[in-house]
C-alpha cells in the first residue's frame, strides 16, 4: 500500500534523509557495517517473528503497556488543561530507554554480533542496554562522559551490578557527545563483532528511523488508551528533548493527525541568552554534521561543536535527532525551552502534588505544561510523557537545593 | 578497473609520477595546523619538504575528531586552544605556498568546519591558498553530493579513505570519484593504534592494485622508519601521522608550550622516516 503523499510520516528517504537532514556522515570503515544494520533492520520489520519476540518481552519483561495516568490534583493545581501522564517512567529501569534497547539487541543477536557498545549521558540508556545485554547473555561496554560519571553514581553501580563495563570518557566536557565519539571510536576499532546500541533518536541512518520505530509504541499505546479514557484523541502532547527519542515515540503516530498540537521542551540550562549555558540545539543553534548526521548543533562560528549546558545529563547534548531538525523547520512541532530552575521547580511540584518523583529531564516537559496548561481551557487533553522516574537525581537536586545526602 | 577523472595534472598527480621515474615510495606526513601554536606550526610545515615529506596532510583542527584517536585528539585540542580556525589553516597554506609550489598539500578533517564556513567558499578560498586535495572522514561515496563533487569541479582532488571493510563489492563505488591518490587505512580502528602485518598490507595493496590505477598510500599505525620502509616497497606512499604528533607532543615544556628545539626534533623524525622510505627499495 502506497503511503499518503502529504504526510509527515514518510521519513526518511532511501538516504535517511529527512528533508536535509539526517544521512550517513560516517567513515568507510564503519560504512559497509551501517548498510548491513539498514539491511538487517529492514528484514527484521518485515518479519512476524521479530515484532512477536519484541512484543513478548515488551509486556513480559519491560511491563508495556504504561499507564496513561490522570494528573487529577495537578491539573487542580495548574487550573486549566486535563493534563495526562504517559508513565514510562514506571518501564523496567525506570525510563523509556529500554523500548529501544530491548529492540535493538533483538536485532544484534539476529545479526549474529557477539558484543555490544553504548554511550550514556544521564546513565539511563546506559542501564537499559546493560540490563537487556544481562537478559541476552551478552558483553556490554558502555562509555560515559567522567563529568557524568561524577554526577550520576548510582546509575553507574547499577550498570556494574549489571555485569556492564563502565569506561570513563575524559576527552571534551567528558559528557554525553564525548561519550558518543568514544563509543563510535569503539566501533570503528571492532567493526566485526559489535553492535552499537545507539540511545536516541540521532546517528547515522538507520539509526533515527530504527530508534523511533522502537520507540513509536509509546505514542500508539496512548492513542489507544486516551480513546478508552476520554474517547477522542488528545488535543496536546508534550515532551522533554535532548536527542529526542521520547518526544519522537510520542509524537510519531500523531504527526498527520492535524487537531493535536506538539511542543518539545529543550534543556534551556541557564538561559537561552547564556553563551554555551544551555543545551537548546534547535532555538539556539544551526545545522551542521556530527555523529553521522545533518542536523542543528550548537557551535561556534567556526564549526567547531561546543559542550552547552543541562542540570540534566540526559539533555546536555549539543545535537538533537534529525526528524526534530526537520519537524521544527517544517512547523509541525514547537519547539520551545525550560530552564534548569523551571526543571527543579516542577520536580519539587510533582512530589508534593502527585507523589511521584520525575527525572530532571521530563521535569522540563513539566515546566513547559506548568506554564502552559493554565492557559488552556478545562476540555483540552494534555498528554506528557513522563520519561524517567527521578531517584537518580536526588543528589543532583539535593546539592542545588542546599541539602547535604 | 577505476581511473581518475579527466582533470589538468595537479601537484599530487606531478609528484607521484616523479616517485614512480624515481623508483621509490614517497612519504606522507601528518600534522595538525596550528598545533601546538600557529608560529611553531608554520615552521614545521616549511621545514617538511627538506626533511623529505613528499606529500603533506595539513589537519584541520575539529573538536570531535571520532575517528582519530588520542595523539590527533590532543593535537586538534592544542590548536584550538590556540585560536586555529579554519581561516588560519588556509593563512597557513598561503603562507606555505610562498616558499613552496612544489609539494602537494592535503587538507584533511571532518565535514562540519567545512559545512560552517560554506562548501563554494571553501573550495574557492582553498584552491586559491595552494590546497591541492581533500580528506574528509566522514564524507564515504553515498554523501558525495555534500563537497565531493563540487570539489572536483573546482578542480580539487579528493581523496577517499579505503578501508580492510571497504570489501570487492564496494570498491568501485568508493573509487568512483576519487581522485590524486587512495588512501588505504590499513586497520580497523583510529588513527595512531594497532599496526597491520606487512603481509596483510600486501594483499591489501594487490587488491586495491586490481580496482585502481590511481597511487596508493597506505597509512595508519606506522610509527618507525622500518615500518614506513615496509610499507614503501610495495605502496606508492606510506603515511605518518601519530607518530609525528606525538613528538610535537613530546616536545612541549610542562605549560604545554614549545620547548626549545622542537621544530628540529621533529623534523629530524621526519628525516628518519624519509630516509627509511628512500632505502626501501634499494
């Protein structure tokens, strides 16, 4: 069946080109490898038996479907819109991430690979890909910026428990971008028997299109359970961005859907108007090419890329993934920012008014509906996808707070 | 059977047409521009020739180098901190250019300083500072549209990474619009680790000998004029990059900064390495 042609779910062409963004800026040594995953991947979608064992441990394992939650004390609180949580923070590890990672290793070990890489910012992707390499029986080395290391503990042990190889990354800022290049340095060095588990929607082609396809089901499951709870689709959906996976899982099935609305919240740091004090590619940055792809990035007026800024390690990554570029020069998401201090507000907000602890990085998502569901009427549907849960960042909150743990 | 595209001879093709008159492999050598500071940089770029480099690959500087690994990180870092940007990498070549019409001069990088300062403007600007040629390593054949072929338009040759993953298949396609010479990374890895058996460069340059009429340097891991003189028996040139890196590296005081002598320690490696190359035949 042919797609609509006036659709902005057709991305991305044969290239992994969404509009100009997107491609394979890759080295030759790693390109014939990065065919071979276009290949397998596309015969893994094709087949049956690939989305059955994908499903199964989706339900069994990761514990899909989330709820889709009503905020009632919340939307009491703000005054205005109905807002709705997608709970993937109540996933298996505690965060979206796994969608991907659990799809991913399905397609490493149909590829025959013996071993598997990634990188993690706030150490959530890091857990995740160390979790399912547990679950497969396979070696996992994941690469983490020193800086995050530092800040995000718990998350490292838990990889170890995990039977995962942590390597400390001390080459740039010794965040999530540095973690990334030493992760694709990895694998360039072990093209044979490796696969690199990418953590967001960004790289090199497959990649953004294979990490939505995975992460899709987060938008799919609240089409379906906001029919069941209100009976019409939802009218808004917000999310937090940092590569973006999350935002894209949401937004994906929705994009042709013209009645609901999409707003992407980036790591506005300390303030758009700081130089590299922030972490908002799209409002405060330009397209350019790394880490295999064309997109906006944060940079200098030389290219040269620069570190920006996030309380929250999962955000602070100067790129954002290609179909966001493109959705954002498009217009049918709006991009818009929360600062670090908005962040720690609406965390604080959710504790009290909900009883539960989100991670900094949806607790932007949090700021922007703080600020915007007042401004809606009582009948409007808000949906946020509530990304990852918050007990990871009890230290980074309790420093800013003054708190000594 | 690939060949060049029909281009005016440019220094790269003048240069390896006299190795081959000469009977020998050339030597390729790496540095990055405006490491460990502009002044020092342009005086082991003038010195290059004399010390007997054939060819030279001037890098440009890019804070996330992914395939490189920690000699030319460092090095693109120490420029950086230095001010380099891409207008000083071309200031050096005019600068270079004075003294030398000669040897061929290789820009070498990533895409994205290129993309930032305009792909027409660079090529222009490029060409009219005496650059012969291109490497960029994350620009494989399926980006060609990107700078590749409007490099060849402006007369700029471009020259293509080939790699032990680079398979009979996939060849044709990465030569295609290659052109000056190819270069053989004869490792999978980054710039500056692990070696290759000289048996596997053999096979390795038979191969690439079956696809390619073009010149063949083959680079990565060679660290000593012995290894260097192993690769020039049977390539058309060996490349040097980390290894040199490293002692510039070497040859800065605890403040990072140039240490007396630097320049003719390092030149003096690069004497070794060529002499190494020049006896490889004999």
């Amino acid at each position: 069946m042919n797609k609509p042609l006036n659709s902005y779910r057709n991305g991305p062409d044969e290239h992994g080109h969404f509009g100009i963004f997107g491609g394979r800026f890759v080295a030759e040594t790693l390109m014939p490898l990065i065919l071979e995953v276009e290949r397998a991947y596309e015969e893994a979608k094709a087949d049956p038996e690939f989305h059955a064992e994908l499903a199964h441990q989706l339900k069994h394992y990761v514990g899909r479907p989330s709820p889709l939650y009503f905020a009632k004390r919340l939307t009491e609180e703000l005054g205005g819109a109905k807002i709705y949580f997608k709970r993937d923070e109540l996933n298996h590890t505690g965060a979206h991430k796994i969608n991907n990672c659990m799809g991913q290793i399905l397609l490493a070990k149909r590829m025959g690979k013996k071993r598997i890489i990634a990188e993690t910012g706030a150490g959530q992707h890091g857990v995740a890909t160390a979790t399912v390499c547990a679950l497969m029986g396979l070696p996992c080395v994941v690469y983490m910026g020193a800086t995050d290391i530092a800040r995000q503990a718990p998350n490292v042990f838990r990889m170890k428990l995990l039977g995962a190889e942590v390597r400390a990354v001390t080459s740039g800022a010794g965040t999530l971008k540095d973690a990334m290049n030493d992760a694709l340095r990895d694998w360039v060095t072990n093209v044979e028997d490796t696969f690199y588990i990418i953590g967001t929607a960004a790289g090199p082609h497959p990649y953004p299109a294979m990490v939505r396809d995975f992460q899709s089901i987060i938008g799919r499951e609240t089409r379906e359970q906001m029919m069941e709870a209100e009976g019409r689709l939802p009218d808004m959906l917000v999310a937090c961005i940092g590569g973006g996976s999350n935002a894209i899982g949401l937004f994906h099935d929705f994009l042709d859907e013209p009645t609901v609305r999409m707003v992407a919240v980036e790591a506005g740091g300390h303030g758009l108007d700081v130089p590299n004090g922030h972490a908002a590619s799209l409002k405060g940055g330009r397209p350019g090419v790394l880490h295999g792809n064309r997109t906006y990035l944060l940079q200098d007026d030389d290219g040269q890329i620069l570190e920006g800024h996030s309380i929250s390690a999962g955000l602070d990554y100067p790129g954002i993934g290609p179909e966001h570029s493109w959705l954002h020069e498009v217009g049918r998401v709006d991009y818009v920012s929360a600062t670090d201090k908005e962040a720690l507000d609406a965390f604080q907000l959710l504790a009290r008014t909900e009883g539960i602890l989100p991670a900094l990085e949806p607790s932007h998502a949090l700021a922007a509906v703080q600020r915007i569901a007042p401004t809606l009427s009582k009948d409007t549907l808000l949906v946020m996808n509530l990304c990852g849960r918050g007990d990871k960042d009890i230290f980074t909150v309790g420093k800013e707070l003054g708190v000594a743990l | 059977m690939t060949s060049a595209p029909i281009q005016a001879a440019t220094r790269i093709d003048r240069r390896f047409a006299a190795l081959k008159q000469q009977g020998r492999g050339g030597l390729v050598t790496f540095i990055t521009a405006g490491d460990p500071d502009h002044e020092t940089s342009l005086a082991l770029l003038k010195g290059l020739p004399g010390a007997g480099a054939d060819v030279i690959e001037l890098g440009m500087p890019f804070t996330d180098p992914m395939a490189d690994g920690p000699a030319i990180q460092a090095a693109g870092l120490r420029a950086l901190n230095k001010g380099a940007r891409m207008t000083r990498t071309l200031e050096m070549v005019r600068a270079f250019r004075l003294g030398d019409d000669e040897t061929p001069l290789v820009l070498m990088g990533y895409y994205n300083p290129i993309y930032s300062y305009g792909v027409e403007r660079f090529l222009a600007d490029a060409r009219e500072a005496g650059v012969d040629g291109l490497i960029v390593v994350d620009l494989p054949p399926e980006e060609d549209g990107e700078l590749c072929e409007p490099a060849l338009k402006a007369g700029v040759n471009f020259i293509r990474l080939t790699t032990p993953t680079t398979d009979d298949e996939r060849m044709p396609a990465v030569l295609a619009n290659t052109s000056g010479f190819v270069y053989y990374v004869s490792v999978t890895g980054i710039t500056g680790a692990g070696s290759a058996s000289n048996a596997a460069i053999d096979e390795a340059v038979a191969r690439l000998r079956r696809h390619t009429d073009l010149p063949l340097a083959v680079g990565f891991g060679i660290t000593t004029p012995e290894q260097a003189a192993a690769v020039a028996r049977v390539a058309d040139a060996a490349v040097v990059g980390s290894a040199i890196v490293r002692q510039i590296e070497a040859n800065l005081d605890t403040d990072g900064k140039p240490a007396a002598g630097l320049v003719e320690n390092v030149l003096e490696f690069v004497r070794a390495l060529a002499q190494g190359v020049r006896t490889a035949r004999g």
